[in-house]
C-alpha cells in the first residue's frame, strides 16, 4: 500500500505539472538582466525576449538589475516562486562565484538550466594611442612602463577573466580598474582614463574603424571574418586565453520549476534562436547559436561550474 501511495503521489505530481504547462503561461513573464541598459548581452537578451513572447503568446518584460558581479540579480531570481514567470538571462558569471564571491549565501544550483541561446568570442584592444601594434609589442610596452597600463572591464565578466589570464601569464603589471558594465569601461578608455579593454567584435567595430581602438587580438578558435588581419591569442603566443568560444548565454529560473515548464521553455527558445526572424540579428551581433536539450545544458553547466575556478584560480584572480 505505500508503494502504491508513492506511486499515486508521483502519478498526481506529474499531472499537475503537466497541466501547469499546458496553462503556461497565462500571464506577463519577467526576464531578469544582470547587466546594465544597452549592453551587448542586454540588447540580445531583449531581442530573444521579443520573438520569444510572439511564441508564447505572452508579454515578457525586462527587468535590469545589474551589480555586484552578477550575483544580485541572480540571487533575486533564485528566490522567486519556481513557476515560470521569473527568468535571468546569463552565462557563465555562475561559474565564477566560488573564486569571486567565495563568502556569498548563493548555491548556483539554486537556479535550473532552461536553453542556451548564443555564444561569442572577444577582441583585446588597446587605446590607438599606445605605441603596440601587436600583443608582442604591448607586452614589451607594458614590462617596460609597470604598473602605468590601466585594464577596464565589467566586474565578473568574461572581458575581465581573459585580461586577468592574459596579464598573468604575460607577467604583466597591470592596474584593473572595474566598471559596472564595458560600455563604461570603453568610454573611459576613448577619454584616456583607461587604456585596455576586452569586447565582442560588434561592440569594438565603430572604435576601430574610426581609428580609436587598436585590436590586438581575437580570443576564439579561428579569426574573427569581420577583422581577418586580427591574430589569435594562440596565433600570438597565449593558447591559455582562448576559452572556444569565450562565453555562453542561456536562460535559467529558479529551482524547483516544474519540469514540464522547462521543458515548454526549452521547445519555444530553441525554435526562437532558430527562426528567420532572428538571424539578421544574430549575424549583426556576430553570435552564433547554441541549441540543447534541458539535460544536455544540465551537464554542461555542472562541467562549467567544474571547469571554470580551477583557471581562475591559477590565473592568480582573487575574490573581489
């Protein structure tokens, strides 16, 4: 009799969850940003969201709450009702908590993988003003002025894993200036308070045509199309700096969300990523798709969270 009460509990539990997303959703959907107005993952993050909501039938509004190396908003969502209604919008910032944040009440695995959407690469690029023209010379350039170099960078953000790796494996000295997100770090660096900034390839184009960046160096597996001239990190020297790609972008909610919701959410975010629509726009990003199954993204985010402090820690970064 308690096999057949457990089963009989399983049994309901699985039918309310199906029923839960047969109804799902029947109102607004929330989708956390944990980055500032108008950045690169912001403004993708915004287009997903409005083809994703023409599938759902459903409105999706944004909510912006950057800060505290990603670990604000992400502790908001954790600690919302596990329905489907509120969602973030982040990568690989999860994996970097232990080594950044080593004292912060926040377990990734409070929140469940949903979809992957996208991936990219960056461009390490200096101010046109610095002498460099190759990662060679600036690492001449930097050894011979200590400590006069300034990196800008979103705190907890890939453009600042790869400068850190990339500084410590040079032997640079190098002063780390964080922002609250890159536009404000490239803002500074065009008005000389900075002189070092790592960034998609879209959002360093304008500044290199108009001659106020230097690109040194692209981080992915092969040059980027769009600045073919530009070298690798392996290409100069520093395979340690290539993460192939550098970062991943993917939807999670808290905890606890049925699985049937998931599931729901993982059909119509995959289907959106894949559509017509938005292919103009990803190829104007320079992203590319990352397409996965709710358990294929479960396991590679558990080997993310496996693979990432390990290279944070032996790049000598420390927590902030």
């Amino acid at each position: 009799m308690r096999r057949a009460f457990v089963a009989l509990l399983v049994t309901l539990g699985f039918g309310f969850g199906g029923a839960q997303a047969q109804d799902y959703p029947n109102r607004v959907i929330k989708l956390v940003m944990p980055f500032v107005p108008g950045s690169p993952v912001d403004a993708i993050g915004r287009v997903i969201a409005q083809h994703l909501q023409a599938r759902l039938g459903q409105n999706i509004i944004i909510e912006n709450r950057p800060g505290a190396g990603t670990t604000t908003a992400a502790k908001t969502v954790a600690a919302s009702p596990p329905d489907g209604y509120t969602l973030i919008f982040i990568g690989p910032n999860l994996a970097y908590y232990p080594v950044l944040f080593p004292n912060i009440d926040f377990d990734p695995k409070s929140l469940v993988p949903v979809a992957t959407t996208v991936t990219w690469s960056h461009i390490y690029g200096i101010a046109a003003t610095l002498p460099a023209r190759t990662i060679a010379e600036l690492v001449a350039h930097a050894k011979a002025n200590p400590g006069k170099l300034a990196f800008g960078y979103g705190l907890a953000t890939m453009p600042h894993i790869i400068g850190e790796i990339f500084h410590q494996a040079a032997g640079l000295e190098i002063i780390n200036v964080p922002y609250r997100g890159g536009e404000g770090a490239r803002a500074d660096l065009l008005g000389g308070r900075i002189h070092i900034n790592v960034a998609p390839v879209p959002q360093m184009m304008p500044l290199i045509r108009d001659d106020k960046i230097r690109p040194l160096a692209y981080t992915g597996a092969r040059r980027s199309p769009d600045l073919p001239d530009v070298p690798t990190m392996m290409e100069s020297g520093y395979p340690q700096v290539g993460f192939h790609p550098d970062v991943w972008m993917a939807i999670f909610a808290p905890a606890g969300t049925p699985a049937a919701i998931v599931d729901k959410l993982n059909r119509e975010i995959s289907a959106t990523m894949q559509s017509a629509e938005i292919a103009p726009t990803l190829k104007r990003f320079g992203y590319e798709i990352k397409i996965t199954t709710p358990a294929e993204f479960a396991a590679f985010h558990e080997a993310e969270l496996r693979r990432m402090p390990p290279i944070l820690r032996a790049a000598g970064i420390t927590a902030q």
